[in-house]
C-alpha cells in the first residue's frame, strides 16, 4: 500500500514537473515588451483590462508595465531604450521633436480621448460654471503639462484670462496637489481619480466639474516608441495596438461593474465599490476613444491648446509624429 501511495506522489510531481516546463516554454515564447506609464490611474483602465483579461499574450507578448511618474521620464526611458513604449500625453513626443531628436519619439496608439482631471472645490457649489474660479487659487499642476494647458484653455474659451482673473497655482508636484489641498492651500484643485473620490469621501472637497468636458478632445494618452524602433519592429507595435484594441473594446462593450473587476488587483488600496464609481465617472465624461486611431483634427487641437499656453510656437507635421498605419 505504502508503495502503491509513494507511486502517486512520484507520478503528480512528474506530471507538475512537466506543467513548469510546458508554461516555461510558453512564456519563452512570448516577445518581452516594457511600457513605461505616466501615471497609475483608472482613468487607464482600457490598458489594465488588456493586461489582466490577456490580450497582450493572446498577441505573443509578456508586457510588463512600470510607473515613470511625469511624461518627461517617460520620454526620457523611451529615448534611452530603457523601455520599448511610452505611454503619456502626446504633447511630450511634440517637445521632443522640438528639442531636436533625430530618432523622435511617434505616436502610433490613443487610448484616452480628453483630460482625466476633475475640478474639486473646497466648497459645495451648486450649478458651478468657471466664472465661480474668478478670484480663486486653484492648484493645477506643472506648468508644461496638459491638465494646466487645458485648463488655461478653457478659462480663456469662457472668457476669464488665466493670468489676471484667477491664481493658477503651477508650483506644487503632481503627487504633492491631494495633499497640499488638504493641507489649505488653495480654493480648487484639479485631480486625476482616484484621489477627486477620496478627497470627496473624507470630506475635504467637492467634485464640482470635469476637466475633460471642458477641454474638448484630444490624443490625450497616447502610446509611443521611437521611430527607429517602429521601422524595425512594426510586427510588435502591430500586436501591441490590438492587443489595447482589445481593452478599448472591451469597456465600451462592458458595465461599469465589469470593467471595475477586471482592473481591481490593479488598484488594491481602492475598494471595488469606489471603483465602480469612478470608472462610471469616466464612462459618462466619453473618457475612452473607440479605436486607437489618432485623427488629424485631434491633434490639431492638442496643439492648438498648447500654443494657446505659450508652450509651443507653431505645429509640427502631424504625419512626422502620428503613425496610424498600426490602427484599425
């Protein structure tokens, strides 16, 4: 009996053996690929249902994801082959191309469509309209980045100027902007979720109105690689695009119930309750284009909202940085 019983435990070990080494193998055949991200936020979230749900090995690709906290460190780990893909705001890749790079970086992929920020109030405002910042210190972020060009952008569209009728606060971080308002400084403040829901939760402000409304649409959050790297490897990108294909799909075709549990292990301080709630949030405010296509009309006003802030002087050829060749 005892042989009969020591037979078995050799024969599942063997057969658990053989297991490690058939996924081992699988794995090995996957192409390695790392994405450097500009932030951790659900306003993401088509990316992590594409990771968690498995479109990228559906495509033969292992990505591994990592946090470059500001697009200038994602553009930075991009052009020094740190990283295969950025994914930031697509008015990095303009800067770049600006600065005079030869292998610039090009955009080949949208996911979000305008500005994942909210306006939160220190106090409750009914019927809130921008004529209500007149007067008030609002904290923004860095001066360069999107969420403050796009603010400035649509104070100015309601025609309130950025720079006399209200304080623009452009000098607390963007990991520092929660904190600081909890702190007392300023009257609003702009801020990416989940970090709007939980000021709102602890009592300390009021979500009074979407940035990205405001702003209009935009390649907001684009991936990008350099250009040597799209030419040498079009097979990559190509699969990398469907696999976020896959994911945009996948949450305009899903409740908001659905999309929260598949991004949930992304996000283990956040309770999947107030995941539902901001991923409702962002599905109401159209975060999300529905193909990764990046269209010349909104790049355009990408960049006619940068040249508005006084960060870029004229546009730069949208067929040099924009690369639809890898949408559907």
């Amino acid at each position: 009996m005892r042989k009969i019983i020591y037979g078995f435990i050799i024969f599942f070990l063997l057969v658990a053996v053989i297991v490690f080494v058939v996924n081992r193998k699988e794995d090995s055949d996957l192409e390695k690929i790392t994405v450097a991200e500009v932030a951790h936020t659900i306003f993401y979230a088509p990316q992590y249902v594409a990771d968690s749900l498995g479109y990228f090995e559906e495509e033969g690709l292992d990505v591994e994801i990592i946090l470059a906290s500001g697009a200038d460190k994602v553009t930075s780990a991009v052009l020094s082959g740190d990283v295969e893909i950025g994914f930031c705001g697509s008015e990095a890749t303009i800067y770049v191309y600006n600065g005079g790079y030869e292998d610039y970086l090009v955009n080949f992929a949208g996911l979000t469509k305008r500005d994942g920020s909210f306006i939160v109030s220190r106090k409750s405002i009914d019927n809130f309209t921008l004529n209500d910042l007149i007067g008030k210190q609002i904290i923004a972020g860095r001066v360069g980045g999107m969420p403050v060009m796009t603010f400035e952008w649509a104070l100015k569209e309601a025609g309130i100027d950025p720079k006399v009728d209200v304080n623009v606060d452009t000098s607390v971080a963007f990991s520092a902007m929660s904190g600081s308002f909890i702190g007392g400084n300023g009257d609003f403040v702009n801020l990416f979720e989940p970090q709007a829901l939980e000021l709102e939760q602890a009592g300390y402000g009021y979500v009074v109105a979407s940035l990205g409304e405001l702003g209009g649409v935009v390649p907001y959050t684009a991936y990008n690689a350099k250009k040597s790297y799209i030419e040498e490897n079009p097979d990559i990108i190509e699969k990398f695009t469907r696999a976020i294909q896959k994911g945009l799909d996948y949450v305009h075709n899903h409740t908001k119930e659905e999309v929260a549990h598949a991004i949930e292990d992304y996000f283990p301080d956040t309770k999947y309750e107030d995941l539902v709630i901001i991923v409702d949030r962002y599905m109401n405010n159209d975060s999300w284009f529905t193909t990764t296509k990046i269209e010349k009309d909104d790049f355009d006003h990408i960049q006619n909202i940068i040249i508005n802030s006084g960060e870029l002087t004229e546009k730069v050829p949208y067929e040099k940085l924009v690369d639809t060749s890898f949408s559907s």
